[in-house]
C-alpha cells in the first residue's frame, strides 16, 4: 500500500495547524448588522445628542434595518441623522443591499426624494457638532428613480471632503456615477473597494461604475490639498427618504494592504456578478 497520499494529507494538516492558516482563516463576509437589533451601532441626529433616536427613526423590522419617518408628524424639519458602525475600517470591501419605501415627509428637500447613503472614511459621531448635518466623510449616494428619466445611484458626494479623479482635484459636491436607474422597490446591491488614501471604486450590482482616489478633507489656510484620509467610519443615512437596509458587510482587507495582487483575487472571488446577482 502506498501511504504518500496519507502522509503528505498529514503533513499538510499539520501545516495549516502550526501556521495558523486554516481555510477558517480565509477572508469571508463578516455582518455588521446582525438582522436582529442595532447592538454595534451607534446613533446621531441633528439637533439630538448622540444615542438619541428621536423618533425611532433606526429600527430593525422584519430582520431588516429600517429608516423611518412616521413618527416625526410628517414635518422632518431638516433633522438629517446617521446611524454609525462602531468600529473605523481602512482596507476594505463593502456590501449594501437597499431599496426605498413609503413616502417623504412633506418638507423632505426636493432633491432627498429616494435619496439615502453609505458614508465612508467618515469621522467619528463623537466628534460632531450637535446641529451638524452631515459628518465629514466621503458619501456613496444612494438614489431611487423617480420612474420618469434617468437618476443614476451609487453616486459621489463630499461633505466636508474632496478627492483626485484623472490626476485633478475635484472640489464638485456631487458626480453622478455610470450606473442604470433603478425605479420602485428592487432591492440594490451596492459594493465599494477602500483602499486607504488611494483607490476607492463604487459597484452596482456587481459593475463598477465610478473610481477614484486621494480622499482628503477640505484644504484649509488657503492650500489646495486637505489632509488624506487613510480611514474612518462607516454609517447609513436618513435624509427624509424612508428606506430599508438588508445586507451591511465587509471583508477586512487590512491584513492584505500591502499585497495588492492578493486583493484583486480577494475582490475577484467575492464581488458580486451581474450574470449569477440575486439581489433584485
């Protein structure tokens, strides 16, 4: 009999156990939302001290986190919230599966119609004023077709920010992205690639549709470069748009930082495909 096969099975097992790098430590999608209740997760509202969920405005229904607006007496009076991830992330992919539902209070701003956002590289709510709208924090807007044109989601807007785009700094507060429109209801899954301080790409459903780098703060004393933004917080958005969240995940790509051939196999392996997407 000839044992080889055994032994080298043996010796690679032995391996994997000594060094630690059992498929078990593979990256994987880890969930920052449990689909149970928003434990990890950290609220501000405008005019609201930070923990204050005026209004229940983060709840999770149906196993989903939910943003509502029923309860505000249908006048939301510019009280833009946020609901932040506990943890700050730097190298990462991110998962979001969204779509929008029921009506906007009646004084939503025209342009919060089916508008919603994943901020990101985003300060901490600790640090926000009490009547600050938005934190500082590059956005990946999210919109709704209004049923009538186009209205591309998966867009970019800077509060508080700007970035680098084919060598240029842009100081423009949003950009549309390449994406299709997307009307009613249809869940949406958007993903964004964080490299750091230098690449970042927003995907729709598995396509990429918009890239760029350098993310910083707004220049100060008169210079044109802010400070690079090598990290920061993730959060949701509640603009007046009552919307629902199913899906908020991340693969932590900080081990890999210094090996980008292995986060484009990493990125390969775990973005989503338009062809195999069930996400609508």
């Amino acid at each position: 009999m000839n044992n080889r096969p055994l032994i080298t099975c043996f010796a690679a097992l032995l391996s994997c156990l000594v060094l630690s790098s059992c498929s078990s430590q593979e990256p994987d999608w880890q969930q920052l939302f449990n689909g149970k209740d928003l434990s990890n997760w950290k609220i501000k509202i405008r005019e609201f001290p930070l923990g204050e969920n005026f209004g229940n405005t983060f709840r999770v229904v149906d196993g989903n986190i939910q943003v509502n607006y029923d309860q505000y007496d249908n006048a939301f009076k510019k009280r833009y919230g946020h609901i932040f991830y506990e943890k700050p992330f730097s190298y990462y992919l991110l998962g979001v599966e969204y779509r929008f539902i029921g009506q906007q209070p009646a004084d939503g701003e025209e342009w919060a119609y089916r508008n919603n956002g994943i901020m990101i590289h985003g300060q901490t709510p600790e640090s926000m004023g009490l009547d600050q709208d938005f934190p500082n924090s590059i956005e990946v807007q999210l919109l709704g077709g209004s049923g009538e044109g186009e209205r591309s989601t998966a867009n970019l807007c800077t509060p508080g920010t700007q970035y680098v785009q084919n060598g240029k700094i842009v100081t423009t507060h949003c950009v549309t992205s390449s994406s299709k429109t997307y009307n009613g209801d249809q869940w949406v899954r958007v993903e964004v690639l964080v490299l750091g301080d230098s690449i970042i790409k927003h995907y729709v459903n598995g396509e990429e549709v918009i890239e760029y780098e350098q993310p910083q703060l707004d220049p100060v004393n008169g210079e044109k470069t802010g400070k690079l933004l090598t990290g920061g917080t993730i959060s949701l958005q509640s603009e007046s748009a009552p919307t629902e969240f199913r899906k908020v995940e991340i693969i932590d790509l900080e081990p890999y930082k210094n090996d980008n051939p292995e986060i484009n196999t990493i990125v390969d392996r775990f973005l989503s495909k338009k062809e195999d997407n069930p996400h609508n």
